[in-house]
C-alpha cells in the first residue's frame, strides 16, 4: 500500500480582535496576552515567561489590567492585575499594561522589590552582570532606593548540579526556567524545585527549607540520614556547600544503577544542561568554565554555526582578545531553535589545544623527527612528491568534518590536479551498498527532510540511529513534536536507550545484524500486530524514515530501508554524525561521485564536471573507498596518502590503517592538531579550525549553514592550502576566494541525469553465538573520547558513565550480577566495564563504541555484529 507524500495542510487559525494599551491588534484563538503585546511592540517585563516553554506565572512580573465583556456584551475589569503570560487573549478584551495603567506600573514596581529582598547585591562580581534581565528591569520597572533594611536571607554557594554547572541559590527568584526546560525540552528532571515558604535568615532551617532550585541531594537539603552519605573520594566534586559527601539519589524510586550516574559520580544530568544558564534570568546559573572569566562588555560576539554533529545547530561565539571564552545557542526557529547541546556549547577549546599546529612540519632525513619549517619548502616538497606518486596512485582521506567549500576543495583537488577517485571522506564503518545508497537517495537532493516536518510527522522510525547521542537537535525537535502529540516515534534497536524512553518511542527489537529481516517484516500483511500498526502508519501523509550512518554497517539493512519506503510511501532522510558529512556527498567526495550526485563513470557527468572544472580528462574508473585505499597502500599499490582530519581509532579497521601509512612512501597530512597521523606523515600543513575561517556546512537536511570567520588569524583553510599546492603543481583550483566555490556549485547544479541505482545487498548470514559469547552492539555516545571534547574537564565529568549492556537471561546464564565487572574479549583484547542489566535480546551485549576504557574498534579489532565472548573473571584491558 502506497500513500502520497504530501505534506497535510493546516487549517487557518481563527483570528480575534483585543485591544493593548489603546492599540488594536488581531491575533489567533489562543494567544497569551504577553505575545498579543509583543506584536505591536509592546514590551511587559518577565523573568519566567519563555516561549518555548509552557506559561506558569511563577514570578508575578508581568502583571496587567485586563477588563473583558460580559454576557451582555459590557467591559468589566477583573478584580485584580493578571499574569500576562497565563492569560489567553480573547474577543473584544482590554488590556492596560504599565505604560497605561498606574495599577499595573505600581503592581510591577512591587514585584521588583519583592524579588530583590533577598537577593544579593553582587552585579559586580556576577557572571549576568551586564546582560541581566533584573538588572534592566530593576532600572525600568523598580523602585530608586530599597526600604528593606533587615538581612537577607542566604545559601552557602556554589551547589555543583553536575561539574560544569554551578548553582548560587542567593540569587534565584524561583522563576522555574531551568526546572521546565529540563522536564519540558530536554525530559531530564535531573534539578527541581524544593521546599515550601521563604525560608528563614541566614542557615537557620525550622523544618524544611524555604522554597529553592536544586538536585535531588538530602545532604543539601539538611534531611540526610544516618549512613546515607555517598563514599569519601568523591566528596569534592558531588557534594552540596557544607563540605560533607551528599547522598547519591536520583528521580526514581530505589537505587541508582550503575548505568545511571555520570562519570563524576552523581546521577546523570543531561546532555542540554547548559542551556539552563542562558535562559536563567539572572546569575543563579554558571558555567565552571566561563565562571568569573569575562562580562559581557569585554566580549565580541560572533554568529557562528556548531561544527560538533549534522545538525546545523546556530550558535554565538564570544572572544576577548583572541580568546574564545564562551558559545551561547543562536535563536533560529527553523532548526534549533534557542537549544544547543552541551558539545556545541562548551567542546571549543580543542581549537587551540597545546597541540595546536601553527606551522608546517618536514621529516627530518637525519634524525626521522618533524621539523618547523616554512610554507614555501613544505609545499615545494608535497608538490614534488605527488607529482613523483602520481603514476603509481595518491589516495586522499579528507575526513568527514569539512566545510562545504573544503571538501568541494579536496574533490577538486583528486581529480583535477591527481587524476584518481580514491577519494572518500567516511572515516568510519561504511560500505558499497551505503555508497549506492547515498549516491541514489542523498547526493544533489538538495532540503528534503526538514527540522518541521519531523516534529509535524505521524510517525517517524529510527533505523541505525540514536538521536539523543548522535545528532542531539534532532532529538529534540522529535521529543517537541511526540510530547505536543504531533509526532510518533518508534527505532529499531537492540535496546530502548534514555533518549527513546524521554521520546516515549516504540521500541522495534533487533539484534545487530537482524535488522534487514525486521524492515522486512514492517509490512500491512504481518503477522505481529505491532509490525502491521507500524507499517500502516508509515503510510501516512508526512511519515518519515530517518536512518543513520551505523546503517552502513549490517548488509542489507540500507536496501531494506529502501524497500520499506517504497511499500509504504514514506520518506527517507540520512542522518550522518559529523558535520561536513552531507556536504562532503553533494560536492563528491565518494569514489563514485562527482558534485551534485553525477557519477563519475558517467561520460555526460564527467563532461558537466570538466567544463565548469576546465579538466577535459577526468578519471572515469570509479575509484576505491578508505579500506580499499588503506589496503592498496598497506600493499604498495599506492605511491602516496593526502589525509585530512582523521583519527586512526575511529576507522573500521585501525591496524590496517597503521600498516597502511608506516608502509606508503609518502604521507601528506592536513590537519588542526597533531595527530597519530602525523607520526607518519612526511609533510604536515595546518589548518584552521572553525573558529578561524568562514565557510558553510550542510546539515543532515540539506540546508546550507553558513558561518562568518571569528577570530583574526593568518591561518589558511584546507581550500587555501590545497590551492597554494595546486599551484605549486603547476595547476590552478580556481578556487582562492569563497565566492569562486559557490559560483562554481552554482554552475554545476544538482546531476539531472540517470542516477546510480539504489542499493541492492543481500542480509548477510545471522551471527551464531555459543555459550559464553554474545552479539556485539554499539554506537558512539555524544561525550566520549572523541579529540572534539578535549581541554573541557568540566564537560567530560557529564557524559555517561561507560557501562557493558546485558539483559538479566545473559547476564544469569554468565552468573553475573548488576554492577559487577563484565570482560568482553575480541581478537585483538579486552575490555572490562562494569555490568548494566537492560532489557534487550538475548545473547547480545551492548558497549560504546569510543568511551574511556571502551574503543571498540582499537580494543577488540572487531565491529557491530560480530561475535565475542563474555566472561566475569578480572582480565587486564588491552589498551
């Protein structure tokens, strides 16, 4: 059964008439009185009123007169200012805000003393200062002089909620920002409001303390009972402001599970916290990295976009001095809206990491060391030893976190100047049928898919893709949508995850390498109920297939995904984890494909290419993909290796990348920071990071992000480089300016021509575990050991507590118990993390991919869906 794919249409909101402060405005059923306002220009002051979260009218400062008519049609004034942002507008109603009305002027003026009785007179030394809503609206809306004369009430400070966010319980006004946007937005209740009343001065508790934002830690809130106190080592970093270790409790009835703390100890907190910060309205909120660093006046600020994930998050970036100091969310509705993740807020400083390469490097002959030297004798080197290569093959690994503008570089550069398509930028588990894939459904698509479309869908189905770990701005446009009811979402996993259960999503279990033979059973006519129900709502107008990059991984699953969408009409969307990675398929930078999907054993296509390129000859072979590249150089088919941003650890197969650049003769490496690479490679020439050069990349929508440049700096972008070495060939990119990459796409367009077909991959054999062994499945968590986050000690201290997955059937079967160490051994090692009972499919064991003390690629030399073996017994981790 097919459907159409057109998207619903939505019916015109009925429009009502009110009146603001004298003004008309119309305005749809529904609307708070605070935004009727908005629209005419009319600002009443708030601290909890947020857009996007849901009105509570906690603060009381955006009180106004409002009269309305009656059954007879006469205005009457309600008896009291009203919360505006409570207040739904309705017909004919009158509203007087503190521009028009002295009783709402003088009910705000109020408010502002109320909240200001016990908060603490310390603008000077507090982070907000300077960009403080009370600040501001205690100048506008509050009284010249204070008459309260009597102490102010008082907390020991700061309460660390987790390592990177600080609580000053002095300076809250109990707004409930932070509470709703972690219950609302992010479905991590991990800080709530506690206590009833205000309290009494200074430390004194008559019972239960006064009303105040906190974790759920009973030291903290003086109620803690006798051997409840958490162990000693971490009495620094987790405990509340008296110096005793606080009890480890979470949101839940019972103990917390092992898989249930982060990496410092306390329960988990969440992957978005950092956005409580910018939407506090004063300074109760920190950071423990930007904390007493810099006010607002001293910074320059810079619209940028997050280069951590695809999802083209917009962001604002701070600097003083050359000095990147803080990343705030950008406010755009049409992707992330005002959330960023805590990656994309607070993983920067890798940037300028003491690793940093500021200028090019050559091996030494004599003493095999890199050594500093100009550009001019770097550059003239690479260029002789390419041309040298180029008769025996160059392969070039760019790596999958270019700019638009570099990767068009990188594919430019192979062909036009090398002559090869051993070009591929998936520095990951890829296969043919993924490249088939991309090359029929992704390339020179342009915006399929859309930020909108998802939280409006019927039902979306996850394949191969966690949202909440790998491409987080997705996970929260999808957890709007289900929890507004306008969404339903269902994944095909081995496991429901914390970001499944937070989207309330149907879990469709699948064993790794099961997952072809479940798209399959996904059908009207099946016999499980729950596969028909789902296959039936696929069929509905705007039902979505979003299937990440692990997909790549199990045969078949990809030309499943295909099948699926073609039974039931729904469209496909590929969700990529890096940034430049949909950008690096349009301008083609896959063995197969030129820019804009054309394929490049295509003669027309080639043609299209060479004409904008001026290359009449273009290489027509398809070339190989990274392990056919590394294997060719491990053997000595190549004559040289260009790589670009990669680490060794992430490839599938890292000995053979090891063997593949100790053995190629030559090794040019473009790159931010050293590297393993670089131990390797006989020329390096840096790069810029994000920060210092502007360019564009292109989220797993397809949407062009452009960004600005943010800090002066002299060095060049992978596109500047490769030009100055393409001349050094004695060739010309055409590409010394950002304007001559776009005019050059511009021309090129999207392929109009037959495209490659789609895949078509059989399922590979099922695994057959024995006694003792199990399943492996895995994906990489967003903070982890990734080189991204390096330098923020604050941010690593939350990510998840690396933990091996079993459900209790398995872990009876090995006689292991929750909590206890598991060893699960592959090839090549080891790895011994401690056990978290889960309900999954039997004989299956679950590890991330890339955490502290768990690299599974390094460690084990094996992939998802292989088979190792489990026991309980201590074993030394082979590192």
């Amino acid at each position: 059964m097919t459907a159409t794919t057109d998207k619903p249409t939505e019916a015109p909101a009925e429009l009502l008439t009110v009146t603001i402060d004298g003004i008309e405005v119309q305005v749809p059923k529904g609307t708070l009185v605070i935004r009727a306002a908005e629209q005419v220009g009319i600002q009443i002051p708030r601290f909890c009123d947020h857009p996007l979260l849901e009105p509570v009218g906690a603060c009381r400062q955006c009180l106004v007169e409002i009269s309305a008519p009656d059954r007879e049609g006469n205005l009457r004034a309600m008896p009291k200012p009203q919360t505006s942002c409570t207040t739904e507008a309705t017909p004919g109603m009158v509203v007087a805000t503190q521009h028009t009305s002295s009783v709402a002027d003088k009910a705000q003026h109020g408010m502002i003393e109320f909240l200001l009785i016990n908060h603490p007179l310390d603008c000077p030394v507090c982070d907000k200062g300077g960009e403080c809503p009370l600040q501001n609206q205690a100048m506008s809306n509050g009284r010249a002089t204070s008459r309260f004369v009597d102490v102010k009430r008082s907390f020991p400070k700061p309460v660390k909620i987790s390592t990177q966010i600080l609580l000053d319980r002095d300076r809250c006004v109990l707004c409930q920002r932070c509470t709703r946007f972690s219950s609302e937005i992010a479905g991590d209740p991990f800080i709530d409001l506690q206590g009833r009343g205000g309290g009494t001065p200074g430390r004194a508790v008559h019972g239960v303390h006064g009303q105040q934002i906190g974790t759920f830690d009973e030291q903290v809130l003086d109620f803690a009972g006798e051997g409840d106190a958490a162990p000693q080592h971490l009495a620094i970093d987790v405990t509340g402001p008296y110096g005793e270790a606080g009890r480890l409790s979470g949101t839940s009835p019972g103990p917390i599970g092992t898989a249930e703390t982060d990496v410092s100890g306390r329960p988990f907190s969440s992957y978005f916290s950092g956005n409580t910060i910018q939407i506090c309205p004063v300074g109760a909120l920190t950071s423990a990295g930007y904390r007493f660093r810099a006010r607002p006046f001293d910074l320059v600020s810079t619209e940028s976009v997050a280069e951590h994930d695809a999802s083209g998050s917009a962001i604002r970036v701070d600097h003083r001095r050359g000095t990147v100091l803080r990343r705030l969310a950008g406010d755009d509705p049409e992707v992330n809206e005002e959330w960023i993740t805590d990656k994309d807020r607070f993983a920067f400083a890798w940037q300028t990491a003491p690793d940093r390469l500021r200028t090019p490097l050559v091996r030494d002959e004599e003493t095999g060391e890199l050594v500093p030297t100009s550009w001019s004798e770097a550059l003239d080197i690479a260029a002789q030893a390419l041309g040298a290569a180029r008769p025996a093959g160059v392969g070039l690994l760019p790596g999958g976190r270019l700019t638009v503008e570099d990767a068009y570089a990188w594919g430019k550069f192979a062909r036009a100047v090398l002559g090869t398509n051993d070009v591929d930028h998936r520095a990951r588990v890829h296969s043919a049928e993924e490249e088939a894939f991309l090359a029929h459904r992704v390339a020179g698509t342009g915006t399929g898919v859309t930020y909108s479309d998802l939280q409006r869908s019927p039902q979306v189905l996850l394949v191969g893709l966690e949202p909440e770990d790998e491409c987080g701005t997705v996970f929260l446009r999808l957890r709007k949508g289900v929890m507004a009811g306008t969404a339903k979402v269902a994944t095909v996993a081995p496991l429901a995850s914390r970001g499944t259960t937070k989207m309330r999503a149907q879990l469709v279990p699948a064993a790794p390498g099961t997952e072809p033979e479940v798209l399959q059973a996904i059908d009207a006519g099946s016999t499980e109920p729950d596969l028909a129900a789902l296959a039936e709502a696929l069929t509905a107008p705007g039902a979505v297939v979003l299937v990440g990059e692990r997909a790549a991984g199990v045969r078949g699953t990809l030309t499943a995904v295909q099948e699926l969408a073609r039974r039931t009409g729904a469209r496909v969307a590929w969700v990529p984890r890096r940034a430049g990675e949909r950008g690096a398929v349009d301008v083609g930078l896959l063995p197969g494909l030129l820019p804009g999907g054309r394929p490049a054993s295509d003669a027309a296509a080639r043609v299209d290419v060479g004409a904008v390129w001026g290359s009449p000859q273009l290489p027509s072979t398809p070339g190989r993909d990274v392990q056919g590249i590394l294997a060719a150089a491990r053997d000595a088919a190549l004559g040289a290796l260009v790589v670009g941003g990669l680490d060794v650890v992430d490839l599938p197969d890292p000995a053979l990348a090891r063997q593949a650049l100790a053995t190629v003769p030559f090794v040019l490496q473009l790159e931010v920071r050293r590297s393993e690479v670089s131990e390797h490679a006989d020329v390096v020439l840096p790069v810029a990071p994000p920060a210092e050069k502007a360019g564009t990349y292109q989220n797993w929508e397809g949407r062009m992000r452009p960004f600005g440049q943010v800090l002066a700096s002299r060095a060049m972008s992978d596109r500047q480089v490769l030009q100055a070495l393409a001349t050094e060939m004695g060739a010309d990119l055409g590409l010394a300016t950002l304007g001559s990459v776009h005019a050059e796409l511009a021309e090129l367009g999207p392929w109009e021509g037959e495209r490659l077909g789609g895949p078509a991959a059989p399922p590979a054999p099922l695994p057959a575990p024995e006694a003792g062994e199990a399943v492996l499945a895995t994906w990489r968590l967003m903070l982890d050991s990734g080189r991204g986050q390096d330098g923020e000690p604050h941010l690593a201290g939350t990510a998840h507590r690396p933990v091996a997955r079993l459900s209790p059937e398995t872990a009876d079967q090995l006689g292991a118990v929750e909590g206890q160490p598991i060893t699960v051994t592959g090839p090549t090692g080891s790895i011994t993390l401690p056990l978290a009972l889960t309900t999954m499919p039997a004989h299956v064991v679950w590890l991330p991919q890339h955490s502290p003390g768990s690299s599974i690629h390094q460690m084990l030399g094996v992939r998802a869906g292989a088979v190792v073996s489990l026991s309980t017994t201590a074993a030394e981790v082979s590192r």
